[in-house]
C-alpha cells in the first residue's frame, strides 16, 4: 500500500489541522466565544467528542477573560496542566498558575484528615482570598470540594474548569458543578485530563491575544 503525506512546513501544521477540524466538523457550528476552545480540546486530543461533551455556564467565556484581565490566577489540580499553561501571557495581566498539590503542609493535611490532597488543595485556594480561576483536570475530589465551598458561599471562584478524566465519580462531580451558578466549562461524561484542562485555559488566554489563535 502506497502511503501520501501531505507536504506541510513546519510553521504550517497547526493551521493545516485546524483547517481539518474545520472540513470535519462540516456543518456544525458554535458560538463565537466557544469555537476556539472546542476546536482547540480536538486539536489536542484528536477527539471529536469535544464537539458535544463541552457544556459552558452563560456568559461563562466572557466573565473568565473579565477575571483574567482583572489579574485572576489559575489553580489547577496537577503540576501537568500547570506546567502546560501560558504563564507568559496570564503574566501580562498580573495572574500567576498556582498548584499545591506537592505542597508539604497539603500533604499533611491530608494525611491527618483522611481526604485527598485534591480536596485540601481546595481549601488551601479558598483560603488566599483571591479572585481565582479553578481548574481540575484530574480530580474529582476537588470539584467535589467546591461544590460544598460554592454551596456553603465561602468560596466563588471567577470561574470553574470541570475536566477530570476518569471512572469513580467522575461523571457525578461535573454534573455538581453544573448545578451552581459559578461559571463554569465543563466536559460532561468521563472524558477529560489535565492537556485538555491546560487546553482550555491557554485558548482562553490566546483569545486574549491578538496574534494567537484561530
């Protein structure tokens, strides 16, 4: 069988796959604000599903660049979906991406109470009094967590990042946080992971940026 590879230059692959995405998707369309964010979860993980997994809370991408421009910092669940977000350009508006889950006093507290370091983490977020974008692309412990914050009203991040992947609790924890009123992306069903949650942070920010994005 004779193989055909596309004569693509390097600087030209990403356009050359959004352009894909765009041939397959065919018809479907999207609100302006999300279609960056949908195309850029497919893009990451060559999975379509993104097109009718992806649930966002009204207004949800227009109050996120809000919080961002007014200096918000990202928290997130795993030292992967930080590593992976643009620091450079959250910088600009004076947010910082925090991650704690490797902080020795999370581990502690954990440990001492039986919960998981996900859920303290949560608590350690809430305890900084700052205006917070939080992003959970691995545990389901800590949507669960700010559910009780949301709930309880000690805690109202500026907006929530729901994309744990998973089995145990994973569906269910979503669906809690699409029972608030915060803001909210969230990809319903199991699938998810911290590249998709670095993904949407970083299309958020590129919409930011006038000379990011597609």
């Amino acid at each position: 069988m004779k193989i055909e590879l596309e004569n693509v230059k390097p600087m030209d692959i990403e356009r050359r796959s959004f352009e894909i995405i765009t041939e397959e998707l065919k018809d479907r369309r999207f609100p302006k604000e999300q279609e960056l964010i949908v195309k850029r979860c497919i893009h990451t993980s060559a999975d379509f599903d993104y097109a009718d997994n992806l649930c966002f809370s009204e207004g949800a991408v227009e109050k996120a660049i809000a919080a961002i421009k007014r200096g918000a910092s990202i928290v997130t669940d795993t030292q992967m979906a930080k590593a992976g977000i643009n620091k450079k350009v959250l910088s600009r508006y004076g947010g910082e991406v925090l991650c704690f889950m490797s902080d020795e006093d999370v581990a502690e507290d954990a440990r001492r109470q039986g919960r998981t370091r996900a859920a303290v983490s949560v608590d350690k977020a809430a305890a900084l009094g700052k205006e917070l974008i939080f992003v959970a692309g691995n545990a389901p412990t800590a949507l669960v967590r700010l559910y009780e914050h949301i709930t309880e009203g000690d805690f109202y991040p500026a907006l929530v990042v729901g994309v744990p992947v998973g089995f145990v609790n994973v569906v269910q924890s979503k669906e809690l946080i699409m029972e608030t009123d915060v803001p909210y992306i969230v990809a319903r069903g199991r699938k998810g992971g911290s590249n998709i949650a670095a993904c949407i942070c970083n299309a958020l920010l590129y919409m930011m940026d006038s000379d990011r994005g597609y």
